[in-house]
C-alpha cells in the first residue's frame, strides 16, 4: 500500500491521471501493482526474464475479470474463513 501511495501521490502532484500500473525493476525480477476498481491492488513477482508485456497483459485482463467479482465484502467473508 506504502508504493501504490507514493505512485498515486506522484501522479497528483504532476497532473498523470489514474495510475494504471507500477512495475519496480529489481535485481532478481520484477514487481507490478494494478489497481482494482474498488481501490485494492493486485501484486504480481515475476522472474526477471519474464515478457513483462505479458504480465501486465494478463494482470490487466484478471484484474476486468476479478474486479466486478471480488468485491470487499466478499473478500472480507474469504479472508474471515482463511480465519476460522
């Protein structure tokens, strides 16, 4: 939550819009960051010789499909049975 702040905040302060999508370049792969419509974000690791075209490709198309679905009342009831 602290980078997809600091992505948003950015985008504020330079006028850039919605942030889409934040990819973090590190020694041994590779972090992107999409936001769901309802305000959560999805997290994918890859390896660093992974097509990151592809990758933000299928987060882009799991994050239209996830997004109508995995509201936050439902993800609280999932998480509440992970619980019990």
């Amino acid at each position: 939550s602290g980078l997809t702040s600091l992505t948003a905040g950015a985008s504020r302060i330079f006028e850039g819009g919605a942030v889409n999508q934040t990819v973090v370049e590190m020694e041994r792969g590779f972090l992107f960051i999409m936001s769901i419509s309802d305000g959560s974000s999805l997290a994918v690791l890859s390896h660093p010789e992974a097509d990151i075209g592809l990758v933000g490709y299928e987060m882009a198309l799991l994050v239209d499909r996830a997004g109508t679905v995995l509201t936050p009342d439902l993800r609280a009831e999932l998480q509440g049975s992970l619980l019990n």
